[in-house]
C-alpha cells in the first residue's frame, strides 16, 4: 500500500468518542490520507485504545490504513515520565499496543525519544523478535541524532526507515 503524503497525528484523541474518531478515520480515508500516527504515551494508552474500539467495530479500516505508534516514554506511579528503551520495554511495550489498538501488526514502531541508556544490542534483539513474529512491518526512531541513529544501525538488522522530527 502507498503511504500518504500526509500522516494523521491522533496525540489527543483520548478526549474524542468512538463515533468522532471513526468519522475521523473515514474521513480521511476518503481524502486520500491513509497513515495514522500514535504512541503508548498519548493519552497514557487511551488514544491507542480508542482507534482499537474503532477496529472491533469496523475491522475492514485496518487493511485501508498504515499505523504507525511509538515506544520509549513512559509515566510512573507519580505521573511523571521517564524513557526506557530496553529489549523488555520494547517488546512489552509492542505488545501492550497491539492489544490496545485491537491488530496483530504495526506497520511502522518507533522509538520515540532518545534513552541516555541505549544499548544498539538490545534494541536489535528486539527489533529482530517483533520483526520475525510479524508484529512489526518497519521500524523507525523520533527525535534521534544521526549518530545515535548510526550507533542503532552498527547491530539493527532491519533498516531505520523513519526519523519522525
């Protein structure tokens, strides 16, 4: 499927109902705008778990669409955000939005900020499992220099496609 030229960001869909956010989605569709961006952050998961109630309640969208969410940023029991972006985190992470989102894949996941900690190992094992389980079409980072970009890739098998600014 070709990518639009324009992506839809849904950082604050939280606050929308199901019937707004379907008519979003079908609205853009329509016109031609089929790439849909989101995060585990937005909306502290409500925002991934709205456009899933849109998917049980319509299943034939996601075959029209091209999701894309994030990893990385998380809140603690105080409500204030830190960033991991272990293999543990990744994956747990990937999997929690697929649960939400209602789909068995992502068309594109992202790392969404840079973690101090990074380690190019442990995020290529990560990478690698949600690739060969199908759970990830294409991976990308958010905000990263190019050279960390480049210190990811010394062991990433799969290329970073995306570096969402």
């Amino acid at each position: 499927m070709e990518k639009s030229r324009i992506i839809q960001g849904l950082m604050r869909i939280n606050v929308m109902s199901v019937e707004e956010l379907n008519s979003l989605i079908e609205f853009d569709l329509k016109h031609g705008i089929n790439f849909f961006d989101t995060s585990n952050i937005y909306g502290n998961g409500v925002s991934e778990s709205k456009i899933g109630e849109v998917l049980k309640l319509n299943p034939s969208l996601r075959s029209k669409m091209i999701i894309q969410s994030k990893c990385g940023i998380y809140l603690d029991e105080k409500n204030k955000s830190y960033y991991d972006l272990s293999k543990e985190m990744i994956i747990k992470s990937c999997n929690e939005t697929l649960k939400r989102l209602n789909t068995t894949y992502l068309d594109y996941f992202l790392l969404h900020r840079p973690d101090i900690f990074i380690d190019n190992k442990e995020v290529a094992e990560a990478f690698n499992i949600l690739y060969k389980e199908k759970k990830v079409l294409h991976f990308g980072v958010s905000n990263f220099s190019k050279e960390l970009i480049d210190y990811l890739e010394e062991e990433v098998k799969e290329k970073i496609e995306v570096n969402q600014l």
